[in-house]
C-alpha cells in the first residue's frame, strides 16, 4: 500500500491519529484532501446508466452503402462498449421511472471511434434545437419545490404538440423497458452514409434485442422499485457476469438520394418514424456485451460519448437537432471531464494525431514532439482528401399527427390502448384543470376514442393521487 506518490505507508498512519501531529500523516492527508475532489460533475441528462463491453461482427456487408470499414466484409468484429440510461433521473434515482431510455453505442473503428448516440424510441419529442434546453429543465425538478413535477411535462407536451407522438410511446407499454437487455435501441435521426464511389444513401439505425423486446406493467414497476432502484443495471451486470451475454439484430433502413428527393414524407424529420412496410429491415450485423466493466467510474462515468464522433463514410444526421447535439455533447464533456476527455483511456481512438496540447490531466505524452501548428514544414500529420459532404435540407415544422394516430388506432392492441390511457391518467390527474383540458383537446387531435377516454378518466376520478394527506 502506498500513497498516491508511490511511498509505501507504514501501518501507524492507518490505525489511529488521535494524539498525534495530523499534519504530518501523508496517508491521511493523502487520502482526505482527494475524497472531497473525487466527484464530477453528472450528466444534465442521463445522468444515471448502466454500460458494458463487447464486439460487434457484420453478418451482411455494407460496403455498397458506406465505405465505414466497421460495416465492410462479412465476419469482419470491432471492439465496443455501451451504455443504457433513462433521462431524467439523476445519479441516485430510480432505473424504473416512466420515459425515454438512452441507448449509446462507440464502435472502435481503426479509423477512429462512431458514436451512436440514439434512444429506445424511434422517434424524437421535437424538431427545433431552440427548444432542448427547456424540455430538459421541464424534465427536471421545480426550482421552488424541488420536485419532478407533472404540471411542467404536461405544460411542455400541450405547448409542443409534436411531442404527443413520442409520448404515446413513453405512457405506452415501451415507457418502462424491463431492464437493458431486452431494450431496442434507434439513431432517431436519418443519417447520411457514403461509399467508395462517392454515392450517398440514407440509413436509420435500429438495433433489435435477440432475446425479444420486454416491458415491465407499471404494478411491476411499483413492487420492484420499492426493493431495488438500480433494477437495469443490476440484471444487465448479473447476466453477463453469468455469461449470459446480450445481443442485438444491428439493421439500416436504407433510402437511396432519389427516393429521399422523392419522399412523401420528411424522412429527416426526427419526430416522425420511416415505415418499416416502405423501408424495410436489412441485417447488418450483431452486437455481442460479454463484459462488465472493471471499474464504474473509470470505464462507464468517464465515458464521453458524442455524435460528432463520425468515421469517413458516415456523414451524421443532416437535421439541426443533429447539428445543435454535436456541440452540445462536446461541451457537456469538457464541462464534466476536461479539454483532454478523449485521452481517458475508455474515450481513447486506436491512433491519434492532434495538433491540440497542453490542458488538464490527462496530457499522455502531449503528442511529444509534433510540430504544435498547421500547416507546417515539419512532417506533422496531414488531413485526406474527402469529396463527401452534408447535403443541404429544408426544414418545415413537425406534423406527425397521422403516424400518432395511426399508431394508437392500429398498431395497439386493446390491452395496450387500456394500459396507455391508464398510465397517461396516472401522470395527468396531479396536474392542474387547465392542463388537463388542454391534454383532453390534444389526445382528442390525435383520435376521438383516446380524447375521449382521457376525459372520461378525467371525470370519474379514477386515477390514483399520490398525496400525502399530514392533517391528522
């Protein structure tokens, strides 16, 4: 045992300090003065999350679609690592909680890391970047009470119709996954991929579980949160440390240049879904977690996930919540980890050639004695020729209500449609009159039979009130 400059500690620092000089206990110094620095600051969003190692092996190849060497050559594997999380919930909080999951992959390419920063929905609650940070404080806790408050979401859905289609997923059977294995994940954004030959396609991603999709009812939810909070990330270690690793099905969508010209709907639009019956599943390949990680903090709180990490060959989303996520995860990691997060050892690329330096720890070697300017005369590393670039859209505002209501009138079976409306009533009966006349009107948007059974609800007072009355 030594300190954390290497000298060994004699057991008398260890054992007791009383009547001694504390000044001159390196060990205890040592200890106590980096205890109260060790936390960082948590993700704003996401804040909570369970992650693990593994590969993932092509099955199908891709190089007619992109010239991304992870997607290329049947058999072809690729390290990876994941992470699962819910949204609002911070550090402490409960895996269980009724909403959206993160699902966040890093493929380590040999030329560089592609993140696949996506969620358990297909879809996305809005399409205009001005509105990210106020979802995320109506997501949070009150400023006065400090209490997730319902009036703020409901505030937020009736004012943002477009995210009505989202949330029919999230108050649906989807809006608790029963646990991270058996937990689909999506890109959300349609992305633009390039081949060799400079042609463009267009790709959704959707990584489907092999053990099926499950979901927990919310009477599950009640009786497992109130034994165990950190329900998915304990069944997620638990498997794979019993070797029971989780795979998932990795397909594309796939939409050539003409057939988005030629599109009747907006496939960029992140609110809307691309119809698997017009643009069907093609397998890709698997991925395989077979690894926990050996330390939480190191390997899955260090981990720096971004959309801006892009391999040639993948182009990203050509969206603006696409463009504002790119900025915005790169400064929410300088925030929590630093200038240099990306030479942490889980952020590492196989090979790096920077012209950054300097910053806080970790430096590594500081890219040792590489010219510190572009261009130079010097040998330093020099950029490729890439032809490939982002085409250009116009964005119109979200319209989805068709995909919500076809989704309540047709793809939901009668026991799902009564669980929807169950769970939207349990969120929506705490909320102040206003609101749920504004929800009754939105739902009666999206169909008549749902408005109108929220409304029903509503009036025979049938949902559940999670108040504490303390007069005695």
């Amino acid at each position: 045992m030594t300190t954390s400059n290497g000298v060994p500690v004699p057991l008398r620092e260890t054992t007791s300090t009383l009547n001694t000089r504390l000044l001159l206990n390196e060990y205890l110094l040592d200890s106590i003065t980096h205890s109260i620095r060790e936390p960082i600051p948590e993700r704003f969003v996401h804040a909570k999350g369970a992650g693990a190692f593994g590969y993932f092996e092509v099955t199908h190849d891709m190089s007619h679609i992109t010239k991304a060497k992870i997607f290329s050559g049947v058999g072809k594997t690729t390290p990876m690592v994941a992470r699962f999380s819910p949204i609002a919930p911070e550090r402490g909080g409960n895996d269980l909680l009724r909403g959206a999951r993160g699902f966040g992959v890093r493929f380590y390419s040999e030329d560089g890391n592609f993140d696949l920063v996506g969620l358990n929905t297909e879809m996305f609650a809005f399409k205009d970047p001005v509105d990210f940070a106020m979802f995320t404080h109506a997501m949070k806790r009150n400023p006065a009470t400090h209490l997730f408050d319902a009036n703020a979401q409901w505030d937020f859905i009736t004012l943002r119709p477009e995210s009505v289609h989202t949330f029919l997923r999230i108050f649906g059977d989807q809006g608790v996954p029963d646990g991270y294995r058996f937990m689909p994940g999506f890109s959300v954004h349609t992305y633009q991929l390039a081949n060799d030959k400079g042609e463009y396609y267009f790709v959704r991603f959707h990584f489907i579980p092999d053990g099926g999709v499950k979901f927990l009812t919310a009477e599950q939810v009640r009786n497992i949160s109130s034994e165990d909070a950190d329900y998915s990330i304990r069944d997620l270690y638990r498997a794979i440390e019993g070797g029971d690793y989780p795979s998932w099905t990795l397909s594309f969508q796939i939409l050539t240049l003409d057939e988005v010209k030629n599109s009747e709907t907006d496939v960029f639009d992140v609110t809307r879904v691309l119809p698997i019956e017009k643009y069907p599943l093609h397998p890709v390949g698997k991925m395989v977690l077979n690894k926990n990680p050996k330390n939480y903090f190191a390997e899955v709180e260090q981990l720096a996930l971004n959309p801006s990490n892009l391999v040639p060959g993948i182009l990203g989303g050509v969206d603006k919540i696409f463009e504002i996520r790119r900025m915005a995860y790169r400064s929410a990691q300088y925030h929590r980890l630093g200038v240099n997060f990306n030479k942490i050892r889980v952020n590492c690329p196989f090979r790096s050639l920077t012209y950054n330096r300097d910053g806080e720890a970790p430096v590594k070697d500081n890219e040792r004695d590489i010219p510190n300017y572009y261009p130079n005369s010097f040998h330093g590393p020099v950029p490729y020729i890439e032809e490939s670039k982002l085409i250009q859209i116009v964005e119109n505002p979200s319209y989805n209500f068709d995909q919500a209501r076809d989704l309540y009138e047709n793809q939901l079976s009668a026991g799902e449609k009564e669980r929807l409306v169950e769970n939207i009533l349990s969120s929506l009966g705490s909320v102040t009159k206003f609101l749920q006349e504004k929800a009754v009107e939105l739902f009666t948007l999206v169909s008549h039979d749902l408005g109108s059974r929220i409304e029903q609800g509503l009036l025979s007072n049938v949902t559940t009130y999670y108040l504490h009355d303390y007069k005695k």
